[in-house]
C-alpha cells in the first residue's frame, strides 16, 4: 500500500495510481462532480490539491463498507 502525506499536489498520472480507472473515466469524473476539480497551473500542467482526492478516496472507502 502507498503512503501519501497530506497536503501538496497532484499530478493525473499519480491519481491513476491511487484510482486505479483509465484516463477518459477519471475526466468523466471530474466533468460529472463526481470527482474533485483540478487546477490549472498553467496550459499543460492540470494538478489537483492532494488533500481533496485523499478526501475523496476515503468517502468512497466509508461508502463501501
């Protein structure tokens, strides 16, 4: 299992790790509300705050059990 601190950034390719979904149902996510929004930093970097998508996850894992 992988041990993320809180706090910081995420880029998409470390998400996918977490979320183990392809790429087009991660921005189906996003697009939906389903998943936290991103932020732009620039034209080509798109992060997302790490504590949000840790957030997220956890909601999903209560929801599951």
């Amino acid at each position: 299992m992988q041990t993320i601190s809180t706090g910081g950034l995420l880029r998409e390719k470390q998400i996918l790790k977490l979320v183990p979904v392809a790429h087009s149902t991660l921005w189906n996510w996003v697009r939906s509300g389903k998943f936290p929004a991103p932020i732009k930093l620039s034209e080509k970097v798109t992060v997302w705050s790490r504590e949000s998508v840790l957030a997220w996850i956890e909601a999903k894992l209560a929801e599951a059990v």
